[in-house]
C-alpha cells in the first residue's frame, strides 16, 4: 500500500493579489472575476480562472 507524504514544507510569502473581469459576456465567454498572483517584480506566478478549469 502506498502512502501519500504529505507535505513537506509550507511558509507564508508575501505577493500582490489582483481580481479583474474577464470575458465578452456571451455564453461561449462568459464574463466573470479572475484572482492573478504577482510577485514584487511584476511577474505573473498563478491565476485562478473558474472558466478556464471547466474547459481542461
């Protein structure tokens, strides 16, 4: 039987957290927020799209 590890390692970081709306508003596009995660240099390290999960 395998077993997961777990977690190794976890600490608190600070970035810069955005939500904007993306979208045309139609049912193909629909209009709704996006959460993006920036570090200090400007440089993107996450976004959560709701829409873009339900598609992969």
């Amino acid at each position: 039987m395998v077993r997961p590890r777990g977690t190794d390692s976890a600490k608190v970081i600070q970035v810069i957290e955005t939500i904007s709306i993306r979208g045309e508003g139609t049912q193909d596009d629909l209009c709704r927020p996006i959460k993006q995660y920036w570090d200090f240099n400007g440089n993107l390290l996450a976004e959560n799209d709701a829409c873009t999960r339900e598609k992969e």
